[in-house]
C-alpha cells in the first residue's frame, strides 16, 4: 500500500489550507494511507478526518519542556524525538513538506522515506527543495505584492494533484451545532441575521484597530443584522474594549467556543469581518462570507479566503505588502480604511450595497481562474495597477512552465480578460517589459556560455566562470531593483543552488537547463505583459458567475496575429 | 574561589592511526562539552603517509629512519600550534607523535602535559619509555600498573576508563536497508584476536555474523559480514543497534580463551551500552565498580554464554530492559566528558578551572556537540539532524 505524509508544521489557517491538497491525495491515491504531521498545539484543528488516515502529532511542547530543564541535558529530548520518528510508520513513499522552515526541512529528512518534496535538508547540510512549486514560493517571498498563488492552490500543486471546485473543509459536530443553538438562543439571535467580527490576529501589524471594528460597528444599520464578537481567549479584552466603544449592542462571544462550535456559529452568519486569521479560514471552510482586511506582512493573493466572491481590502502604499520580517513603526497599512469605508464594503459584500471607492485602499473580489482553477483577487471595477498585470500574467506564465494541472471537471472557472490599461501603467508595463526582455537576453548567453563549458580550454575555463557569475550577479540585483523580474531571477538561483552533480558536464547541465527556463520565463512574462500594452485581447464571450454584464468579458490571453 | 576569568585552552593530540583517532576526536568533544576552548590535532591524514613508508622496499634502518623523520614533523606541529596558541594542556592519547623532545619542549615552556594511554600495558609496552615525559599520565588499568607508572617516572598516575561518545554513539532509527544489511540475531564486531577466534569458533552453530577486517582470513571466514570489510563508526552503531544480541569479547593474543587477567574494561563496552544495544560481556573486574547489578549481563565460560545467547533472543523486553539501564548508567557517568572533568581535576590548576565543579552530570551543551559534529563528519548524521530540531525548539525558531 502507497504511504503518503504530508508534513504541516504550520497554525490552523494552515492546517485548514492543507485540505484541498489531502482531498487531491484522496483522488489521485485512493488506495494509498495518508497521513498528516501537525505540531502538537494545533492538533486539535478539527480537520475532516475523512481526509487523512492518520495524525502525527509533532511534539513540539514536550520538547521545550524538557530542553527547559538544563539539568536534564538534551539526551532526553533527542531520545524522545528518535521515538517520535520510529513511531511515525515510515517508510513512506512520498513525504511532502508544506511547511517553509528549516525546522521542518530537519523533520522531513528525519522520516524514511522514498521521496520527498518540499523545503528538505540534505545530508550536505544544504537545504534542498525538490520542487518546482516550493522553489517558486521560495523564490517569490520577496516580491510579495506580484505574488501570483494562493497557498491553497500551491499546496495542491506541489504533490501533483489539481485543484476542485471545493474550497477548505472543517468538521462541525452535532456538539458544536448544539453549542452554536445555544449562544444564539442565549443572546436572542435565533432567526435572525448577524454579522461577526474577528478583532484579533497573530500580530499586531495585521490587526485592523479595534476602535475602527467599533465604529464599523456603529456604521451599519441594525437592519443589516446584530453583530458579534467573535476570537479566542486571548482576545476577550479586546472584544471588551471594542463593545464599550460602541454605541449599539454587540455580543461578545470571544472566548465563548472551540473552533468547531465558532465554525457552528459563523455557518448562521451573514458575512465576517477579519483579519488574516485562522476564523478566517475558518468561516471559508463553512462557507460564511468573508470580508478580509489585510495589513501589514499579508499578502491576500496568497492567503485570502479561499472562495468565488469573498472580498478583500488592501493598502493602496507602496510598503505593502511589507516583507515577513520587516520592522514597521508606522503601521500606516492599518489606517487606510476608514469604518465608513469599511460599512460600505461590508454591505457591499452581502450585497446589500453598490460597490464603494474607497480613498487609499483597493477592493479585490476572489475568483476561480481557469485553466488550473486557482484563486485570484481581482478588482471587481477598479482600474487594474501595472502590478494586477504583472500578477496575472506572471500566474499563466508560470502555470504553464510549472505545468499546474488543469482543474477537476474543468468548467466551473472562468477565464479572465484583464481591462485595457491606463497610459501610465502601459508606461510602466513597457518599462517592465524592456527589463525582461534583457533579462531573457542574458540567461540565454549565459546559458550558452554554461553548456559550452565541457568542451571549452581549461585555460579558458575560470574566465568563462567569472562571466556566468557576473551575469547572475547582475540579474539578482534587476531582480531587486524590479519586482516583476524578482521570482525569475531567485527561482534562476535556487535552481543553481539545488544542481547535484559535481561531474563538468552534470554541473553544466543542469546550469545551462536553469540560465534558459529564466531565459524562457522572461521571455513569455514579457509578451504576456506586450500583449495588454497593445490591448490585443481575442475575445471569447461568455459568462463569468462573479461579474455583472458590465464587466469585461470572459477571454483567453494571447495575441492577435497581424 | 572565586570563578576562573577564561575557560581552560586544551589541545588535544591524536594519533596518525587506529582506533584512537576516534577517541582523540571524541575526548575533544568532551572538553568541548565542559566549555574547554579545545582544539584537536587530527593527524589521521598523515595515516596514509605512514603507511606508504611502511611499505617502502628499503632496510629495516632506513624505515626506521624514515618513519622517525615523519614523527619529527609532525611533533613539530605540535610544538608550532602550542607555542602560537598557548594551551593550559597538552592532553595526548595513546600512540600520540610525542615522543621526549616535544613534551620536553611543552613543559619547558610552562604547558602542562599528560597522556591518556588508552592500551593494554601489557601489550603495548612503550609507556614505560614516555612516563616520564608526562605531568599526568592516565591509563585505563588500575594498580598495580600505576605504581609502574610512578615508578617509570609520571608527574602522577591515575586510572580512567575508556567511555563512550553520546554524540557518536547512540540508539539510531533503522532504515529496511540498514536492518537488512546489519541486522542480526547475534553478532560481534571488532579484530580477529585468537582468544576471540576460538570463542567464536564455538558458537559456530548459532552463526552469529562477525564483522571487522581480517576475518575473511580466519576459520570463520564463512560467518564475516560485508565481505570481511573494515566497518566504520557509524556502521558499527547500526551492527549494534540492529542486532539483538551483541557479543562483546576482551581481546588477548596470550590466551585461547577469556583473559583471566582482564584488568580494564573495553571501549566496546561503554559504546555498545550508550546505543542502547544488548550485550553480553566477558566478566573482567573493574565491571563491578562501573556498572550496577542488572545492567549488564557478563560470562565467565564458554559454557554459560551458550546458555546465555538463546536465553536472552527469546526474551526482548529483558534485553531492553536490561539494555536501557546499561545506557543510562553510560550516559550518566560514562561519557568522555566525565573522564575530561577527571583529566582537567587532576592537571589543571584552580585559576583556570574549579575542581569539583558541579552539575548532576556534564550534560553536553547542545550547539557545541552540533558545532562539533559538523567540524568531523562530512555528512549530517540522523543524530545531528536531531540535535538541531532540538535547537530551532529550544531557540522558538519554529
């Protein structure tokens, strides 16, 4: 029988965006075990169990413990981890490691297994990847506001199986149900409408002020439904703070559930207001309509809710999306959406309401995109930004040269036409273009000095060497000064990086095969983006289930012959 | 007493050679683990130079000379590294290229010296001749060889046992492939000695599989595993861990049998306890004072040990048992760190380190032993990869 892991050390959102990836495994290997490793304090996430047959559970909190106690020294604990791994019911035939951290790319070359896929450490101690769409998360990290994926669609990718028409999944008990009639009972809200606010999140860059969740609050009539709290423990002082700067009743719920009786109660929701967080997720899995208000290190084209017509709002600056680490002092992404805004999106979201201009953020619509079926965040009516084209055609690029699978039942997904652009982003599309097309030029010399490098005079060798060098040198430093170009020239040198021959020809082999893929890539990323400069769209006119009969019609992306 | 202002700087100094390489490499990481600032001489390179003198069509003399001539420069590296680095100790093991010009040298210049013989006295006799050069000279066999040694001319002679390494050796998850290749109902692992010869030959009906160098050559070439190959340090812990009864035989050229005179215990022993492998052991006295009832099972005769193998096959979870107490006992009190400590209680003067200084055991710090793994294996071992899971969890680098 096919063994199969997936290895998600990751939070609850995560866990929970794994799912479609597990439902693919389920397609694709009906026969094979799947099992799944989680750490140990987010195990109780209650994923469908029909999804997987077993849970590894990573014993992350009785390792600190131990490793706490000095005296004991960490024989122990690594005694303990050898158990761990003995008791994991390896070997498997496939190990794929969703998780990007070096402490799981430990763990992933810590289980016996056949293969593996994902962030892994080799025995070199050199991290190995050994997948082309882990290598392009990795190399898209620092170009976040082109990123073109959700990690749900990357997922799924990544073991090789296509994506559904389903989104996430989550179990709701008939406890949690039970649970859910009780709080609606207690707080009079059976039958009625309601609308549920997530204050909190995992950080406070990424948190929308609680004053302002206050006075969204106050700004949307009661007609439109109560309003409740909603959020973990921790953030039941928030949840105070918020009701007593609020003119209206609201109920505070914060703290009052497990996450299945919160994916109960927000299954009986109209709509959750959030920020990226794990209810997030959680309010997509069961279906519940989410307006996400994104800020800070969050990138929603890669973590939004996952689902035709959610809706998102997103910064209009130029530090956002700001880099995982960044160190911000300003958190000005937080002030960008006014309460009033922010009423309008909501009612806009339940449509209750026309689409709102908002003064410094963007109103992005979720959509399922064909041919592959992935997710994308879209302006609804908005003028698209030179950056929604270098997202949108960077997403085909890259689909087709990753070869992302077509979607299950195929159909269900529309195909977009992106809008003809205004004169300044064409301006800077054009700009755009002009950098790929160098950088094309110089990964396809460098590829054919690479490849000539077995047959070149050894005198000559070092001088070629330094050539090739200096070319990457200079495409990493285009990939920072030009974020279009950026996941190109990183994806370029993890491919470098991962080469595994130490023979002449493997080393030149697999170089020159890297220098012409970033060659290529550049290359159809610039006629993708020629193709809108010019406005060559052939039209095929359908239906699209997420836009009105303004809106631009339905089209597949490629050029006009003369 | 107030604390030293700086740890003690030790250099420690290998053989070209051997089976002390190994334990040159592990009594550095046991300074290491003390929080010694330690550096290793690790003259293994210069092994295979050795042996091409060796080898060398050329008169005894000449050889002679030639090997001698290679010692020097080598000795010179050591007086070359201790004069620009400054060490509190010299600290050699057996067969170390220090001969009484370099130790000579070292003292003169204000360096402590000591040597940990590692060896059999009896069989390698040189000790006597380098006693003296010594300040502390370190032997695995208690009196009456220590009066010899005070007697040859030792600034003192104490006895320290060999140990086992909890970085090298040590319980290690089995592939199919490793189980399939060393895995076994009864094995043993080492040098085709004649007492173990004959030892083995009668047991040749329950064809325990025999790994090591040389045994091809014997009566039981039938029985040597992977060809009569020499094996290497981490495929002596997969023999060990894969195999459910190991057999761990004293070695002794003098005898057909059990050495009736065994005054040391083997390194054999403290590694195949640390890996958390069953054993069985010859008795030898100094086990009494090492080891508690009941975490070693030993034999005195050949008779008793044919009782003794299929008596403990059908019964795992005695091994086990029996296994696990053997290892904490090693990791306990057994490791190279503990024999450093003992070392540097007995050469190193209070300014540079407390003697008696307590911790319930010298538990290894954590990144030295991944830091010093990394220096001396080539390739990330499953224990070193766990160690730096341990790492990203004790530092919250999830």
């Amino acid at each position: 029988m096919r063994k199969i892991l997936v290895v998600q050390l990751c939070r609850i959102g995560d866990i929970l965006m794994t799912g479609p990836l597990l439902r693919g495994l389920r397609r694709a290997h009906p026969s094979a075990e799947v099992s799944l490793m989680v750490m140990d304090s987010f195990a109780a996430t209650p994923l469908p169990s029909h999804l997987y047959d077993r849970l590894l559970v990573f014993p992350l909190g009785g390792l600190a413990g131990a490793l706490a106690d000095r005296q004991r020294g960490w024989e122990p604990s690594r005694d303990a981890l050898r158990s761990f791994f003995d008791d994991a019911g390896g070997p498997f035939d496939l190990v794929v490691n969703l998780t990007h951290t070096d402490m799981s790319a430990l763990v992933t070359s810590l289980v016996p297994a056949r293969r593996r896929v994902g962030l892994v450490m080799r025995a070199d101690r050199r991290l190995g990847l050994d997948s082309a769409w882990m290598t392009y998360l990795r190399a898209s990290m620092r170009s976040r506001p082109v990123s073109a994926f959700h990690l749900v669609d990357l997922f799924a990718w990544t073991a090789g199986v296509a994506r559904d028409a389903s989104g996430l999944e989550i179990t709701v008990t008939a406890d949690d149900e039970a649970w859910a009639a009780s709080f609606m009972r207690t707080h009079g809200l059976t039958g009625r409408p309601f609308i549920a606010l997530q204050l909190g999140a995992s950080s406070d860059a990424k948190r929308w002020p609680v004053e302002r969740f206050a006075a969204l609050a106050d700004a949307l009539d009661p007609s439109l439904g109560e309003i409740v709290i909603i959020g973990g423990p921790a953030e039941r002082a928030l949840a105070d703070r918020c009701v007593a700067a609020t003119a209206r009743r609201v109920i505070n719920g914060a703290g009052a559930s497990t996450l299945g009786g919160l994916a109960a109660l927000l299954r009986h929701s109209r709509l959750l207001v959030t920020n990226d967080t794990g209810p997030m997720h959680v309010a997509a899995a069961v279906g519940t309509r989410v307006l996400d208000v994104s800020s800070g290190p969050v990138s929603p084209h890669e973590t939004g809710p996952y689902g035709a017509g959610h809706v998102v709002v997103e910064p209009v600056l130029a530090c956002s999306p700001c880099p995982l680490d960044a160190e911000c002092h300003h958190f000005a992404c937080r002030a960008t959406l006014s309460p009033d805004e922010a009423a309008a999106v909501a009612r806009f979201a339940m449509g209750e309401g026309p689409e709102p201009v908002l003064a410094q953020s963007r109103l992005l619509v979720a959509q399922r995109i064909a041919p592959s079926g992935r997710i994308a965040f879209l302006p609804a009516r908005e003028a698209w930004t030179a950056d929604d084209y270098v997202r949108y055609a960077s997403a085909r690029v890259w689909e087709t040269g990753l070869d992302a699978p077509a979607s299950v039942d195929g159909g269900w997904a529309t195909t977009v036409t992106p809008p003809a652009p205004s004169a300044e982003v064409m301006a800077s599309l054009a700009r755009i273009e002009a950098v790929l097309h160098n950088v094309a030029r110089d990964a396809a010399q460098a590829a054919a000095l690479v490849k000539d490098l077995p047959r070149t005079a050894p005198a000559k060798v070092p001088q070629v060497a330094a050539r090739v060098h200096a070319t990457l040198e200079r495409l990493l430093a285009i990939g920072e000064s030009e974020r279009a170009v950026h996941p190109i020239v990183m994806f370029l040198r993890h491919e470098i990086d991962s080469v595994a021959a130490t023979d002449m020809a493997g080393v030149s082999r697999g170089q020159a095969a890297a220098y012409a893929g970033a060659s290529k890539r550049a290359e159809q990323l610039a006629e993708a983006l020629h193709v809108v400069d010019l406005g060559r769209w052939t039209e095929d006119r359908g239906p699209s289930p997420t836009s009105s009969p303004d809106a631009p019609t339905p089209s597949s992306l490629h050029r006009r012959t003369a | 007493m107030s604390r030293p202002a700086r740890p003690p700087r030790v250099l420690v100094v290998g053989p070209i050679a051997g089976g002390t390489l190994d334990t040159a490499r592990s009594t550095a990481r046991g300074a290491e683990a003390l929080g010694a600032d330690t550096r290793l001489l690790d003259f293994g390179a210069f092994g295979a130079g050795w042996d091409v003198i060796t080898k060398l069509d050329v008169s005894p003399d000449h050889k002679t000379r030639l090997k001698a001539d290679y010692a020097k420069v080598l000795g010179e590296a050591i007086v070359a590294t201790a004069a620009s680095w400054r060490p509190d100790l010299v600290l050699a093991l057996a067969q170390a290229p220090m001969n009484a010009s370099v130790s000579s040298r070292l003292r003169a210049a204000g360096m402590r010296t000591a040597l940990w013989f590692v060896e059999n006295h009896r069989v390698l006799t040189y000790w006597k001749a380098v006693a003296k050069d010594y300040d502390a000279f370190f032997a695995i066999q208690d009196e009456p060889f220590l009066a010899m040694v005070r007697e040859a001319g030792a600034g003192k002679a104490v006895y320290l046992p060999t140990a086992c390494d909890p970085v090298r050796h040590a319980p290690v998850t089995l592939s199919d492939d490793d189980r399939a290749r060393f895995g076994a109902d009864v094995s043993f692992a080492g040098a085709p000695y004649r007492n173990r010869q004959r030892l083995l030959l009668g047991l040749i009906d329950m064809a325990p599989r025999i790994w090591g160098d040389g045994w091809q050559a014997t009566e039981l070439a039938r029985l040597a595993a992977g060809g009569g190959a020499r094996f290497t340090l981490d495929e002596m812990v997969k023999i060990f861990n894969a195999t459910a009864v190991n057999l761990n035989i004293h070695s002794a050229n003098h005898v057909e049998g059990l050495d009736p005179d065994g005054d040391y215990v083997n390194p054999r022993t403290f590694e195949l306890a640390a890996c958390g492998a069953f054993q069985l052991v010859d008795a030898r006295a100094p086990l009494g004072a090492l080891f508690a009832p009941g975490e070693l099972v030993t034999f005195t005769s050949m008779a008793q040990l044919r009782e003794q193998i299929p008596y403990f096959l059908a019964r795992p979870a005695e091994r086990a048992a029996i296994a696990a107490r053997a290892r904490q006992r090693a990791i306990g009190e057994h490791t190279f760190a503990h024999r450093v400590r003992r070392i540097f209680d007995e050469t190193l003067p209070a300014s540079v380190w407390e003697a008696g200084r307590t911790t319930a055991a010298p538990a290894a710090d954590l990144d030295r032993a991944i830091d010093a793994l990394a220096r001396t294996a080539t390739k990330m071992s499953p224990d070193e990869a766990m160690m730096r899971v341990l790492r990203h969890v004790r530092d919250g680098v999830l």
